[in-house]
C-alpha cells in the first residue's frame, strides 16, 4: 500500500506522540553523521569493485527504488496540494519533517514506523522543483529497469540543479553502487547524512552495502544507527539479532 504522503497523527495514537519526539537536526552534527559512515567502514573487508555484486542485492535495495517509485507516482496530486492557496511554506514543511523524524524514535509499534518512514521518504523524494522530481522519477525507472549508468547520469543532474535534496544523493549512492563503483556510492551516503543527519534509509543502504560485501561488524554498526534513528522498524529487532550473531557471535 503506498503510504499516506503527509496525512496527520493516526487517531489510534495518543495525541500527544508528537511532543514525545525527542532530539533534533541540531542535536544530530552533520560533520558526526558522515564521520559515523567512516567508523562503520573501518576494517571492511576490500573487494574488486568490478566484480563484485552479489545475487540478491538489487533485490534488496530495489524494496527502497519501488517504494520511491510508488510514491513519485502520487506526486501530482501532492504538488498540487503544496501549490494551493494556503499551502504550508518551505520552512513549515521542513519543521514538519523534523516533527515526523522526532516521533520516529518514539513511534509505539512497527506500523506507525512503517508510516511515518513513508511519509517522510516521501517528503525528501519532493524536495525539490517539478523538474527536480522528474530527474528523480526518471533516475528511479531507469534503476529499476537495471540501467544503472543512466540513473546516475538522471540522480547526478537533480543534484546540479538542486544539491540539498537529500534524496538524491541517497539514490545516486545506490546506483553507483549497482554499476559497481562503490567508492562513489560510499561518497554519496556521506553527503547524504550530512545534508540530513537523520536520514534512517542510507544507514538502512549502507547495511545493506556491508552485508553483501560480508563486512559484519560494518552492518552490524550501521544496523544499530538504523535502530537509534527508528527503533520500531519493521522487523528491525530481528534483523539486529542476525547481523550481531555474525558481528560478535551473540545474540541480543
């Protein structure tokens, strides 16, 4: 189901969920967030970037292309709705989207993380102008479609003319990542948390990089920032008990 762009606190949560968020961009140091993806990568393991793409990764990753997709697929109506008379400004928007990240940390149960992760996936995919969005929905079917070289070439233009979408700089990385340069998709998850510090689906990105390249203790660290930033993330506690079994050979 696509997620709800926008909508308003679920009436089955308490009404106060909101004020419950805790923290802020200004607690979480952009400069720190990129120096986290460093100390997660210490000692990964080195693998030839041309030869390396293990069965099932763009399966994996393609979860976060499908969803952007279905989501880019509603965005005339939600465009419509920004541009309307009344329609919140781009500093309402944004202090929106640091309520919605806030309440992530608080959210009571996997559901409403699941719809607040749509919600605000959906808010950084529209960023930017109408011309940004379609460089993204073009960048975001030639991925799915395996073109990987043309979505980067369609990510890297949204980022000439827009350089603080988030976003685009997310789906760049995992592009990259596809057409086998990884250096460049490492990059590109850096500038990503550092333009949003908070951003759950590049920690959830560079999880899935370090699995596959079977860097464990890698995964495992940023599995853990994927949990700080979204406890309740569907199957999150499973997932962390996996990948600490193959970390340290533990379990939760």
């Amino acid at each position: 189901m696509i997620p709800r762009p926008l909508s308003p606190i679920p009436s089955a949560l308490p009404a106060d969920w909101y004020e419950r968020g805790v923290g802020g961009a200004s607690e979480h140091a952009s400069e720190g967030a990129a120096r986290e993806i460093n100390r997660i990568l210490t000692g990964r393991p080195s693998h030839n970037r041309s030869t390396f793409r293990p069965v099932g990764m763009r399966a994996r990753l393609g979860v976060l292309g499908l969803l952007a997709c279905a989501l880019i697929l509603v965005a005339p109506a939600i465009h419509a709705q920004v541009q309307a008379p009344g329609a919140s400004p781009p500093a309402d928007k944004r202090t929106a989207t640091d309520r919605m990240l806030d309440a992530l940390k608080v959210a009571p149960n996997e559901q409403a993380a699941a719809e607040l992760e749509g919600q605000v996936l959906h808010t950084w995919l529209q960023a930017g102008t109408p011309a940004v969005s379609l460089l993204m929905s073009k960048g975001l079917r030639a991925l799915q479609a395996g073109q990987d070289n043309d979505a980067v070439d369609s990510f890297s233009d949204a980022i000439t003319l827009a350089p603080n979408v988030t976003e685009a700089w997310h789906q760049r990385a995992i592009a990259r990542y596809h057409s086998g340069d990884v250096a460049g998709a490492i990059r590109d998850l850096e500038q990503t948390v550092t333009l949003e510090p908070r951003n759950f689906a590049a920690f959830r990105t560079l999880t899935e990089i370090a699995t596959a390249r079977e860097d464990w203790k890698g995964a495992y660290a940023a599995w853990q920032k994927v949990m700080e930033l979204d406890p309740k993330t569907p199957g999150g506690d499973e997932r962390l008990r996996e990948l600490k079994r193959h970390a340290v050979g533990e379990d939760t």
